[in-house]
C-alpha cells in the first residue's frame, strides 16, 4: 500500500478501535442478541441452541428513497428514486470438535434521477466457509475458502456523458482458499491466520481481460497468487440499540511485491428502531496494487472507499 493511503487507512483504523475499545458493556435486549446471531460467524451457547448439529438463518434488509419537484426555485433532479437490498444467510454446524461455518451477504442497490438515468451504487456477493477442529476452547485448526464478486456490470462515468466498463459479473472475481489458525480470545473476536493461502484472480470479460485489468495477464483471464493471508472479524453492542461488525481482510503476495499488502475492510453499524426498522452507517474501504483503474490516467491504484447511510425494513428469515 501506498504510503499516503496506508497513513489515511491506519488513521481510520485507529478511530474505529478506539470507538470499540472505549464503548462500555451494556445489557443486551433479546433483540440485539439476535441481531448478534444473524452476524455472527462462529457458534456461540445461549445464542444458537448448542443441541443443535446445525443452525440455519438469515435476514434480510430493503431501503428505498424518493424525492421528486416541480417548478422548485432552489433546482435539482425533478424525480429520484433510490432502493437498497441486503440478504444475510447462515449455515452452522457444530458437533463434538469439528465446525464448520458458513455465511453468503448479497448486496445490490441502484439509484434513479431524471437527470443520470439508473446507476447502481452497491453491488457485492461474498460467500466465507470455515471448518474447524477444536485444539482449546480458543484456538482450532481451520480452512477457509471465500469466494467474492459483484452482480452486474459497474461503470466510470465522465462529465462528457461517456462511461467506462470498470467490472462484470466474474470480473473480477476472487476466489481465496488457505489453511491456518483460528484464534477467538473474546466474544465476538475471531482472529485467522494462514501463512499458506491462495488467491485466483478471474476476470470473465473480454474487453476487461484484454486490458490487463485486476492484474491478470493481457488477454487471460485467471491469475493465481500465492501468499499470507489474515482475516479479523468483531461484533460488538456499543449499546441497547446499536452493533458493531467489522471484518478487516489483509493479503500478501510472495512472489510480487509482498510489501504492498491487498487491504478490504468492511464497518456496519446498526441500529435498531423497531422490530422490523433500522438505520445503518456503512462504511467499506479496499486497496489492491494490482487494481490500476485510478489517477489522471487511470492506471495507477488508489484506496476505493464506500459509505453506505439507510434506513428501512428489516427481516428475519
């Protein structure tokens, strides 16, 4: 990484673990707890009935905005309209020793003004498999295999009306499959470590292939890397109303500039207003150096950064 975007990345993670180390413990609601096991990626008793082999759910979350003018004196976009999809689903399974987790987070949300037409502004699939095999309460020997991409076709759109073709559906494509350590020192906390894991890079676009985008060879289509990896993941109840969640993904390449480590993180915060209402603030940053779409001539990589504010209906499945 960069050393100016790694200074705004370790700031920005100094704020986000001092609002977590400082937030005082509060009783939870029966709600929050379940909002707790919806996110969760490891077992917890009380939380998910342990008689259980397996437990299974979900949840899912729509926002939608709408704003339209006429003959307004201060101007804008005539007509908006903006809506926000979110499906969560789990899979565990836990017996004796062995576990193994599984978690698929579906993301889509678009945006429609009179005056730019449709664009989407979110747009994610990610799907994490974990098994494991108890070596203490806190630590197991585990593998892990995460398989990320979008849905749909994403653009750079140019003040003179053009657009570019930044992404595809498998283009780009991640898919991430490594053995290691599985550390969980606290509730909530789940620390992975692989010093062996793989990363296959899938581009499934001609046009994008052919560029040399995502750090594919020009004209192929998957790459393979082979490096370190580590995956943070934190849930916390900063109140009676209001949870944290959090995943930090950190990967380094042995054989190309392992110096220049690929960054995602993911912040979530939820609040909830009622049984089926809640607000969220989210706040999404990734770096990648073989992600060269940014800068004056777009080929130089950048710290991409998201944040995502809603508020809507919310469902357990």
């Amino acid at each position: 990484m960069k050393t100016n975007n790694f200074k705004q990345f370790f700031c920005f993670l100094l704020l986000i673990s001092f609002i977590i180390i400082s937030s005082k413990s509060f009783a939870q609601t029966q709600t929050v707890k379940d909002l707790q096991k919806d996110a969760s990626r490891k077992i917890k008793k009380g939380i998910i009935d342990s008689s259980k082999i397996w437990n299974k759910g979900g949840i899912f979350t729509l926002n939608l905005g709408q704003a339209s003018q006429n003959n307004w004196a201060a101007g804008g976009d005539n007509f908006s309209f903006s809506l926000a999809a979110f499906v969560g689903l789990y899979a565990f399974y836990k017996k004796d020793r062995w576990s193994w987790d599984n978690t698929l987070d579906l993301n889509y949300g678009m945006v429609n003004t009179s005056s730019l037409g449709t664009r989407k502004n979110d747009d994610r699939i990610d799907f994490l498999s974990k098994g494991g095999y108890g070596l203490t309460p806190n630590l197991d020997l585990a593998g892990i295999l995460n398989f990320h991409s979008q849905f749909t076709k994403g653009y750079d759109y140019h003040s003179d009306g053009s657009k570019t073709l930044l992404s595809d559906f498998m283009a780009p494509a991640y898919i991430l499959l490594g053995i290691g350590l599985n550390y969980k020192p606290a509730t909530g906390l789940s620390i992975f470590i692989s010093p062996l894991t793989s990363r296959w890079i899938i581009v499934n676009n001609d046009t994008l292939s052919a560029k040399g985008a995502y750090g594919v060879t020009p004209g192929k289509k998957v790459k393979n890397e082979i490096g370190a990896y580590a995956s943070i993941t934190y849930l916390k109840d900063l109140s009676k109303t209001i949870t944290y969640n959090g995943r930090l993904d950190l990967f380094s390449n042995y054989e190309h500039n392992p110096q220049n480590v690929a960054v995602m993180m993911n912040n979530m915060f939820t609040a909830k207003v009622s049984k089926i209402l809640s607000a969220s603030l989210g706040l999404n940053l990734i770096y990648d150096d073989d992600v060269k779409l940014f800068g004056p001539n777009h080929d130089s990589p950048g710290l991409q950064t998201q944040s995502l504010i809603a508020v809507g209906l919310s469902v357990k499945l």
